[in-house]
C-alpha cells in the first residue's frame, strides 16, 4: 500500500513539475511574441517621426504639389491614430486594421517619393537626400521586424498546439497569435510604365 502511494505521489508530482515547466516555456514564448511586436511598432513610430522632417523639407520646394504632402500628413495621422497592444496580437481584424493603416501611410510615401523626381532642386538638397535615405533604411527595418514577429508568433502558436502542452495552453488561456499577410494584390508583379 505504501508502495503504491509512493508511485501515485511520484506520478503527481512529476506531472505538477511538467505542468509549472510548460507553463513557463509558453510564457517565455509568449513574451517574445511580446517583445518582438514591440519592435514592430517602434520601427512604425521611428518612420513617422521621420515623415514631419520630411514634409517641412520638401514644402521648402516651390510650387511642391499640397495634395500629395497632404495625404501623406493625413496617412500619417491616421496609421499613428490606430494603435493595437500586446493583448489584440491574437484579434487578426486588429491586426489587419493596424496594417492598414500603416500601408495607407506607406503609399502615401511613395507616392511623394515619385512626385519628387520632378523637382531636380529638390533631389538635390542634402537634409532631404539624408531623410530618404533615413526613410529607405526604415522601411527595410520594418520588413525585418515584422519577419521577426512572424516567426516569434509562429513558434508561439506551434507550441501551444502541440500536445501535451495544449492541455497547459488551454487550461493557462493561452490564445493563438495574428500574423502580418501581405496586402491583396501583392503577388502581382506591379505595371511599371515609362510613358507619358
């Protein structure tokens, strides 16, 4: 009889300690996922901090088109409106909706980047040289982020899928979290035309 309470008690315990370690490897990754989105955002927010820098550099110009550094005045009030924390990482309509907005702000900026070519003056002045360079080197800050996050949410949502962690996941209220996508209409080849 004690025998068997000895097995029974030795059972529970090892359970009890592989239920506190899964639990604890699922926070570790669920704080990646964390700590990676804020990397996210903070490329986000070093581009728009860029772009008033940008807008006054280039409203130096004359006769610059006010419609184009309209919109992007406007893209980047409203991608800076849309916020989303760590807890709205497993809503993908959040998701979607942040990454939106912040495609709205990036066509805005590439749209004002083309019209610039217009203006030799312009292209020509080193602060604007030096914020489109400062731009260029953002956005491909934001495309690795963004990587990063995908695989950190990833790993996340394959560990807690996998058994016989999902029973900790589950009983934890650990939730699957969003990915970013690429934009509809990305897997086409965009038209490139030099005509006028």
């Amino acid at each position: 009889m004690k025998v068997k309470f000895l097995i029974g008690a030795g059972i529970i315990i090892a359970l009890v300690f592989f239920g506190i370690g899964t639990n604890n490897k699922l926070i570790d990754r669920e704080e990646n996922v964390e700590s990676a989105w804020a990397q996210v955002e903070n490329q986000y927010q070093r581009r728009a901090d860029l772009i008033p820098n940008l807008v006054n550099t280039v409203r130096g110009a004359a006769d610059f088109e006010q419609e184009t550094l309209t919109s992007v005045i406007e893209a980047r009030s409203q991608a800076t409106s849309v916020n989303i924390s760590a807890d709205d990482l497993n809503d993908p309509a959040k998701l979607a909706q942040y990454q939106q907005a912040q495609q709205q702000l990036s066509g805005a900026l590439s749209r004002l980047l083309v019209t610039v070519e217009r203006y030799p003056e312009l292209k020509a002045n080193a602060n604007f040289r030096d914020l489109q360079a400062q731009l260029e080197g953002t956005e491909n800050r934001i495309s690795t982020e963004r990587k990063r996050f995908n695989d950190a949410a990833q790993g996340y949502n394959t560990a807690i899928r996998k058994f016989p962690a999902s029973i900790i996941a589950s009983i934890g209220g650990f939730e699957r979290k969003a990915y970013f996508e690429a934009e509809q209409g990305a897997e086409q080849a965009p038209t490139v035309d030099f005509g006028n």
